[in-house]
C-alpha cells in the first residue's frame, strides 16, 4: 500500500457504489482494508482492483 488511504466515503465517493457495499466486501473479505483503532482506511490500488469487472480480474477480457 502506498500513498494515502481511502476511507468507506472517500472509496464510495471515488467508485459510485454505497458505503455498505464496501463495507461487506470488507467483512467477505473480498476488498482489502486496514484498521486503524475504529477507523477504516482503504488503498486506492486495492479498491480500483476490487472494482474492476470480475472477468478483467481474472484476466478474462474481451
């Protein structure tokens, strides 16, 4: 992780999803996050890799 981290607005803010949303791809474990005490913080890298179309992940475009 580099540079500055995101937190469940900010991410929802940058993808156009909602704030829970992120949060259960969190807590599947399906979006990397980090805790700091309460706080939640998000890697921008992470978060657009997450947010790509399942097939773009798997190396699957067309």
């Amino acid at each position: 992780m580099t540079g500055e981290l995101l937190t469940y607005s900010g991410a929802a803010h940058r993808t156009g999803l909602s704030v829970r949303t992120l949060e259960r791809a969190v807590a599947r474990g399906e979006l990397e996050a980090v805790r700091l005490g309460r706080s939640v913080r998000i890697d921008p890298s992470s978060l657009d890799a997450w947010a790509r179309p399942t097939a773009t992940r798997e190396g699957l475009t067309t």
